[in-house]
C-alpha cells in the first residue's frame, strides 16, 4: 500500500466515521486538539484500523503520535513491515 493510499483511507475514516470537517484536515494537524479525536474516538481508530490495514493499534507504540502526519507514518511503518 502506497503513502497516498494510506492518507486517503485515514483521511476519509476521519471524515465519514468520526465526522472530522474535511477543512481541519492537514499533515501538521494535531489529532486532539485540531482533530477534536479524544479517547472514546481512539477506540473506535483502533478497530478503523484493524479493519483497514490489517494490524492491531498498540497503544505504546502510539506515544508521541501527535499530528495526523505522525499517524499515517506509524501505519505505513506497520503496514511494510
């Protein structure tokens, strides 16, 4: 799976399963407070992704994952391995 795939996939979740407007959504944006992503949403991203992209979300792993940028690289680096 591509880079650009990967961001499309994140970004249309964001958008249609977690009714993120489309406008917040850029590389630098931050998945809390930009996003308004909080830990209710978190749960639903982790089985999005499980579904999406094959792989469980583990949670340490996720430490420093701010932007939605830092999100789409943590899925490519699961993704290719």
């Amino acid at each position: 799976m591509t880079r650009a795939e990967i961001e499309e996939k994140v970004n249309q979740f964001l958008i249609d399963e977690l009714e993120v407007d489309e406008d917040k959504i850029a590389p630098n944006a931050l998945l809390k407070d930009d996003l308004g992503i909080d830990s209710l949403d978190f749960v639903d991203i982790v089985v999005i992704v499980e579904r999406l992209f094959g792989f469980k979300i583990v949670p340490e792993e996720m430490q420093g994952v701010s932007t939605l940028q830092q999100f789409c690289d943590y899925i490519e680096r699961k993704t290719t391995v």
